[in-house]
C-alpha cells in the first residue's frame, strides 16, 4: 500500500528538517510526499485574502516565488545522494489560510499524516511550534500529525512514551500509527502512567489490560510514576531517559484534555527537543 504524506514548507530550516525525518521514517515504504507551500502578500491574511487576486502583479509574483521554492526543495532532494525508488515527491502551492489549505490538501489528497517542523525553543509555545502548528495539531482532526523541533535528534525514535491516565478507553484503530511507527523503527512504547500514588480503580484496570492487548505484538513496557503534576512528570521522565518521541491522543476533556490546552502546555519543555506524534480521538 502507498503512504500519503504531507509536509507543509516554508522553505526554512525547520521545515527541512521535518522533510528529511519523513524521508528516513518512511525510508521503507511506497510513498507520495506532498511538499506543500501556502503563499500570502505577507500582510494581514484576511486582507490577504480579500484583496489578492489571481492576476494581479502581488498575486502572480508571490505565486511565483513560491513555486519557485518549491522547484528548489525538489531539486535538493532528487539532486542530492538521495536515491529512493519508492519514493515520489509532488509539489503543491496554494494561496490561502495556511490551516485551511492543509485541511483542504488532507480532504483532497486523502493525506494519512503531516509531518511538519517548528520554530525552535522559545518558552512561549505559540513561538516554539509557530502558531500553524498548533492549529494544525489541534483542529485537523482527521489526520495524525508528527512535529518534529528543529533542535530534536534525526535519529529514528527507539523509544516513544505513551503518557495516559487510564481513565480512557482507546480504540485499536486510534493508535495505527502508533504501533505502526514503533514497527517501523523497532521502538519500545513505554505506558507512561502518572498518578498521585492512589490505587487503580476496576475502571482504570480495564483500560490498562485493554491497551495492553493492543499493543500486543509490539515491544512495550508499563512505566508508572507517582506525581502530582503531569506536566513537570512527563518532562523528567523524558529528560532522565532520553527518549526520542512522545505519542498522545488529543482526547478532550480527559487527562490532558486537549494536550494544547494552557496552561499545561506551557509548561512542557519536551516540545522543543523530540518530535510529537498527536493522534485523535475518533469519537470527535
């Protein structure tokens, strides 16, 4: 089966760095990369938007540039050692929302993930991730999304953390990409469970043995930590273990609610150090 990927850029470090990630992620499988650049006046998008039009010397000229871009990261790949007969690259360039043009790519192209870059280590995590990928991680809910930070190691993930409260019950066919990804590199999922130390209700039991049958067939291990903030739990252990990528679902209203949500966001200083694979909550 071939792989529908997306990869918005903007021509920057980031987003090349996220383009070679793919790349070595999926270095295995029959793929269509979709190089996607979403180009504005450079103003006020909505503006943008209402005074641009196809035609005009603005319009043709940043249509241009971008297209022109485009060429350029299509060339760096075929032009380089890079030899993947599996692999094929089409170029997209788009006026509009950014966030819209990558719901619409999804729809059109029936994209199964996006993987995309950030803007580097800022405490703010609207500069960290940019706000696109935000948007992106929160509101394109038909799609999983991998952002990988600018400062996160290449290496292909051979430990990816898992955090959950137990308190959810997953479905198989939310964590595909997951387990696929762990396949993939060979990683072992840690269950990362963080609690106040309180026991397991029968609840909570359930789900546990639940996703230990899902992730059957695969290298996990259940990891509990007892602590009171999830956030500060999360950034230790990931910190202590060195671990290469963190999974969540982005359920809302539970455990992280909406792993975007502040404050707790703020306060996760993973985001800027290995790449975040946010899948989602089919019932949404």
């Amino acid at each position: 089966m071939k792989h529908k990927i997306l990869i918005p850029t903007d021509f920057s470090k980031n987003a090349t760095k996220a383009l070679r990630y793919a790349i070595e992620l999926y270095k295995n499988d029959f793929c269509d990369f979709y190089l996607l650049n979403v180009f504005t006046a450079g103003g006020n998008i909505m503006e943008d938007l209402m005074n641009m039009e196809p035609g005009t010397e603005l319009y043709e000229t940043r249509k241009l540039d971008s297209e022109n871009g485009l060429s350029k990261v299509y060339d760096m790949i075929t032009m380089s050692d890079y030899d993947n007969p599996k692999h094929h690259f089409k170029t997209i360039s788009v006026f509009n929302n950014p966030l819209e043009a990558i719901k619409d790519t999804v729809e059109k192209k029936d994209i199964e993930m996006i993987v995309m870059g950030t803007k580097g280590e800022i405490s703010s995590i609207a500069t960290a991730f940019g706000s696109t990928a935000i948007y992106v991680m929160e509101k394109v809910r038909n799609c999983p999304v991998i952002v990988v930070p600018l400062n996160a190691k290449s290496i292909m993930p051979k430990e990816i953390v898992f955090p959950t409260s137990y308190r959810t019950h997953y479905k198989r066919r939310e964590l595909n990409y997951l387990i696929d990804i762990a396949k993939k590199t060979d990683a072992t999922i840690i269950v990362l469970h963080i609690s106040e130390g309180v026991e397991l209700s029968k609840e909570q039991k359930e789900n546990k043995k639940l996703l230990e049958e899902i992730f059957e067939g695969i290298k996990h291990k259940p990891h509990f930590l007892s602590h009171n903030s999830v956030e500060s739990a999360v950034n230790i252990f990931i910190e202590s273990r060195d671990s290469d990528m963190v999974a969540f679902i982005n359920k809302k209203h539970t455990f992280f609610g909406s792993i975007l949500t502040d404050p707790l966001v703020k306060s996760i200083s993973f985001h800027t150090k290995v790449p975040i694979l946010v899948m989602h909550d089919l019932r949404n």
